[in-house]
C-alpha cells in the first residue's frame, strides 16, 4: 500500500516515541493533518521550547529554565534534608504530594552492571559534593522498590552514614483508599513487618 | 476444585472434543499418538495457560487448520468457564473467564491450582539438584505470592551480580569493585529470606511425603527431604551464615568471574531408609519417591490454599507392577478428581473403581465413553 510519504515520515518518527505504537502513531499523524495550521504551530513551538529553553539544574539535576531550579532557588525550603529520586519525573510525583519541603538530587537512574550503568554515569559523585559543601542532616532515598533500586539504595546507604548523616528510606506498603484484601501478598506482608505505632 | 467438561476445537490431535468427566477417576486410555496425553495438556492449559511440555502455542494446532480453541467447566464454590484460543494468523492467545478477557497469564495462575504426574518427573529424583530446586520452588510458589515475588528480585539480583563480576574479571576498576558490597547485600536480604521460606517448607513437607509414601508403598521405609544452607538448619542463623560465605568466597568470586555462593546452588537431598536416593535407590524406589512426591503436593497445596487441585497423571500405570498400581489406584480415591492416563488395559483390571469412575477411550482422536 503506498502512502504519501511526508505522512509516513511522519508516522515513523511518532513511533519513536516511548508508549506509541503504529497505530496510534498514525492515529496522530492523521489528527494532526487535519488539525489547524495554527494549532500545529503551538504544538511544534512548545516542543521545540522544551528542548531549548528547559536545562538541568546544575545542584540537583532537576529539569529547569536556569541554572539553578525552582526548587533549588526557594528560600522556603528546608536546605538541611535531601530527597534522592531516580528521574525528574519522580520530583514531579513527590511535589504533587506538597508532603515535603525539602531539597532533591536526580540521579538519572540506577546502578545496572547488565546494562553498564555505573556509579560513574549517575550523578553520584555530584550528590557527594553537595554533601560536603551543604549542612545536610537527612538524606531521604526515594528510589523504586525494585531490585535495581535496592541496590542502589545500599550502595549509598553505606557511603553516606559514615559521614554522619541521617538516611532513611520512604515507607513501602498499602495505597491509600485501597482495600487492604485487594493489595497483593507481597505488598501486605511487607507493610504488616513496617508497620508503625499509632 | 471439579473439572465438570471440556471442549476441545482443532487441538492436536483433536479436531472437534467433547468430554464430560466424572468428579472422581477418569481413566483415558488409547494406544500410543491416539490424543490421550493431549487431554491431559488441553487440561493443563486451562489451569495454566501454558503447555505442559513447554512446546509452544504454534505446536498445538492441528495440522491444516488456522486456530486450536480449549473450553473448561470448573466447579468449585461457583461455576468458571474458561475459554482460551489461539490464532495462527496473529499468533494471539486470548484468555477469557466467564466470558471476560484476561489480559495477564498471571491473572489465572493459582486460580484453577494443578498437580501433575508425568514421564518427565524422572528427572526429580535422577536429576541435578537443579531440577530439585525447581521442584520444590514450583511447589512452594504455587502457595506463596510472596515466595514467588522475592524469587524472581533474587533472580534479578544473581543476573547483575554475574554481570557486575564477569566485568571485574574482565578489567579490575576501582568503580566496578565499589559496587560489589551493595549487590552483595541486596543478594543477602533476598537470598536469606528464600532460605527461610525453604526450611519452613520443607520441614512442613516432609510430613506430606512421608504420609502419602506410606500410601504409595507397603513396606517400611522412610522417606526425607534433607535441606540445610551450608551446615545450617536454623532460621536465625542463615543471614550471618550467608554473610560469612560471601566474605570467604570474594575473592574467588572476582577471580572466576560468577556467583559462588547462595540459595540458588542449595541441594535437596532425597533420603530413603537414610541413605541417599539418588546414589543408592533402585528404579522402582525412585519411581515410588516420584510418585509419592506428587501426592505430597497435592495435599499440601490442598491444605494451604484451602482447595483441591486438578490432579493430572500421565502414563505412570505401565511401569507399575499390579500390586502397586492397586495401592495407588486405592489412593487416587483420596485425591477426589483425577485424570489418568493408561496405553492399554493391563494393569486396568487390578484398579479400585468405583461406578463413578469414568473409562474413556480415545482413538485418532476421537473419545468413545466405554
């Protein structure tokens, strides 16, 4: 079947895209083909801005438009206590909670030998300066309860207690509004071995 | 758990299947490549998703035709159909409960819970202590989410940790070495746990084994499963005995580039009368072991999820004498629904039945009640 090809280029490149198949890729390439010029016109420009103007802190790594994000900026905020997360995307989902009021640090991923990430490509060494230089009392590790994850956490765990500094982990157990039968064994049985006085 | 029918469509052998079992025994018997394994496997697809011999869904489908289609009737407290079908054309399996789509295998697996008796659990008693360990992992996975779950992040752990030391082996780097500690650790916190669940186990199981051998065979002899992580038995001592195999073994685990140490290299030593099965046992005690070690797990699995699997039994009746075959025909009745397999009718008349027994002959696929 022979398609014109601007569209097919413009399937392929949609594709690319992480959670996009072909067939949504050209549900979306048709849409935009019939959207208006102007609207096709935003959506490119936002696009490009995202690249262009969005940098990564230089003290915590999070997505920002300065060298320095918002976060890192604040006056408000808590300078003693740092977050450690995975992906900016996860500063998003704690912010979101307006639960915590203190400094974050992107790693950029996780310990991984199988696909050779190192504590030489995450931004370790990084989060190590800013121990040295800033006044830290608590370091929250909030990384994925998976086995990458862990890992990671012990592996920072062990550097950074020696220097004196409280280390915690964020709690794992049952969602709020869940009910308890419907959580899964594994998750159940951990929070009932974490579980908290009240 | 009762099996009240199947509906087989273009399934190996079986171009159009229609069977009604009976809720206690139900022997099918048919020469050899007549479809009686195959029911067994159309069974066990209904309970697992998966084949039975590991062949794929491809493999299933009758020659000549596009798709092959299983439908069950399970009873227990409630009725559950199961339909699942297969496309060549899109190579798609579709799973449906009671009319709804199930989109994760995992979503049906311990719902309709199967034991199975095949040729291949030779391989349990004569094998390497890898196919014990995968029997015994089967078996406590199939009652415990969270046995399964620390399983598979242990497996994760092993494959980076082998990773991490193969690279170490390959060029010695102060950066890969400095991560070794916490995949240690992480393989600590996960191997221990397996550990404990194994002893826990197998200390309840030997209970099982023992009694249903005693069904299985007449004489005297005592049967064991013997399991200890390196010299130890107790639940509290497993994380520092691990610890300290894992400080020993460092260096030669750097130097030779793998996982030495920990629960995925433990032994299951089968013991009989004392001594070791597999070094001292005679075919038919292992075949005994076998068998009895099947019957153990049903009845664990029947008191730990609260419901009777689906027993499945493939061809085990041509190797016993007739003595046996009518001990073990006498202990099926205790099991509740079974499906056994027979190629002829031999030992068929030294069976305990009862007028509730079905007697089902298959022939080029096809199924004749006798």
């Amino acid at each position: 079947m022979l398609i014109a090809e601007p569209l097919q280029i413009a399937i392929e490149e949609l594709s690319k895209l992480p959670g996009i198949g072909r067939k949504t890729a050209q549900r979306l390439a048709l849409h935009v083909l019939k959207s208006d010029i102007n609207n096709v016109n935003n959506l490119l420009n936002s696009l490009k801005d995202l690249k262009e103007k969005i940098k990564f802190c230089k003290d915590c790594f999070n997505i920002s438009t300065d060298d320095l994000c918002d976060i890192c900026k604040s006056v408000k905020r808590d300078r003693t206590v740092i977050c450690v997360v995975e992906e900016a995307s996860d500063v998003i989902a704690i912010e979101k909670t307006n639960e915590y009021n203190g400094l974050y640090h992107v790693l950029g991923g996780v310990l991984s030998p199988l696909s050779g990430t190192d504590p030489e490509s995450l931004k370790i060494k990084e989060l190590f300066d800013r121990l040295e230089k800033e006044k830290i009392n608590e370091i929250i590790l909030a990384l994925n309860p998976d086995t990458e994850g862990e890992a990671t956490s012990l592996f920072l765990a062990k550097r950074i207690k020696p220097l004196g500094i409280n280390v915690t982990r964020i709690a794992r157990g049952l969602p709020i509004g869940g009910d308890l039968e419907f959580a899964d064994e594994a998750t159940i049985g951990r929070a009932v071995i974490n579980r908290s006085s009240i | 758990m009762i099996l009240k029918s199947i509906y087989l469509k273009n399934f190996r052998l079986h171009k159009s299947s229609v069977l009604e079992f009976s809720d206690e025994l139900n022997y099918i018997v048919g020469g050899n490549g007549q479809g009686k394994t195959t029911i067994l496997e159309s069974i066990y697809y209904l309970c697992t998703t998966k084949s039975l011999n590991g062949s794929s869904d491809y493999e299933s489908v009758n020659f000549n035709e596009e798709f092959f289609e299983i439908k069950g009737k399970f009873f227990d407290l409630t009725e559950n159909n199961v339909v699942i079908n297969f496309i060549n054309e899109s190579k798609r399996k579709n799973i449906y409960i009671d009319e709804k789509q199930i989109y994760k295998s995992s979503e049906v697996i311990g719902k309709f819970p199967v034991v199975t008796l095949t040729q291949s659990d030779h391989a349990v008693t004569f094998g390497s202590p890898g196919d014990r360990r995968k029997f015994i992992d089967s078996v406590i996975s199939q009652t415990s989410e969270t046995y399964l779950k620390i399983l598979i992040e242990y497996n994760k752990t092993l494959k980076q940790r082998s990773s991490l030391l193969s690279q170490i082996k390959e060029r010695y780097s102060p950066v890969l070495v400095d991560q070794l500690d916490a995949w240690s650790e992480a393989l600590l916190k996960n191997g221990s746990e397996i550990v404990k669940h194994r002893l826990k186990f197998i200390d309840e199981f030997n209970v099982y084994v023992s009694e249903a051998y005693k069904n299985v065979m007449e004489e005297s002899e005592i049967p064991f499963i013997d399991y200890d992580f390196y010299g130890s038995k107790k639940v509290d001592e497993i994380k520092d005995r691990f610890n300290e195999e894992l400080t020993t073994n460092r260096n030669d685990e750097i130097r030779r580039g793998t996982n030495l140490v920990g629960p995925h290299r433990d032994e299951f030593q089968f013991i009989l009368n004392g001594k070791e099965l597999r070094k001292y046992g005679s075919q038919g005690q292992h075949k005994t072991f076998q068998i009895a070690l099947r019957f153990a797990q049903f009845f664990y699995m029947k008191d730990k999820i609260q419901k009777s699997p689906i027993f499945l039994m493939d061809d085990v009746f041509g190797e016993l004498d007739s003595y046996r075959a009518k001990k073990i025909s006498h202990y099926l009745k205790e099991i509740g629904q079974a499906f056994i397999t027979m190629t002829d009718f031999t030992n068929y008349k030294f069976l305990a039945r009862n007028e509730k027994d079905k007697l089902i002959e298959v022939s080029e696929g096809k199924a004749v009640y006798a």
